[in-house]
C-alpha cells in the first residue's frame, strides 16, 4: 500500500537560500531512491520560509529505508541550525 506524507518546514527568513540549497540536494539525491514515487518541494505561497515536502513511497518500508539515507541525515542536519521551528509530518493512507 502506498504511503502518503506531507512534511512541514518553517525556516527563518534571512536563510531561504540556503534551505531551498539543502532542499535541491535532499529532493535530487531521494527521487532517485528505489520505491519513492512522488517526492516535491513546495513553497506556501503566502508564508514565506514555509515548505511543504509532499511524498508518496511505494510501501512503508520503502519510506523506513529514505530515512537512513545519508542524504536525509545530513539535510536534518544541516536545516535543524536555520529552522524557526521544528518539522510537522503527516503520514497516511489514501481512502478514497
């Protein structure tokens, strides 16, 4: 069964350019992946510095392999010093 997430990112005003860097390199390196079918960047288009990752992954499992991925572990990394705030995620099953 696919796996549906959206994640939420608010990132300090003075950083954008880096984070839309740190996101190029993350959605680049994780489209590649094996399993992942949807993986898109999206910038709110009235709150600056908020983004919006909007992912579908094949399985479960497939999403339990991005997350070990050094790709992943260095954009946490690396984003976690620019955030406002901490990452929202919201996983789920498509129902209809």
């Amino acid at each position: 069964m696919n796996l549906h997430i959206v994640a939420l990112f608010k990132f300090n005003e003075s950083d954008l350019m880096e984070a839309v860097e740190l996101f190029q390199n993350l959605v680049k390196e994780t489209r590649k992946e094996e399993g992942c079918l949807q993986y898109d960047l999206i910038e709110d288009k009235d709150n600056k510095g908020t983004f919006f990752l909007i992912e579908l992954w094949e399985t479960v499992e497939h999403h339990n392999r991005h997350n070990g991925q050094d790709h992943l572990l260095n954009f946490r990394r690396d984003a976690a010093r620019i955030m406002e705030s901490s990452i929202q995620v919201y996983k789920g099953f498509r129902i209809y």
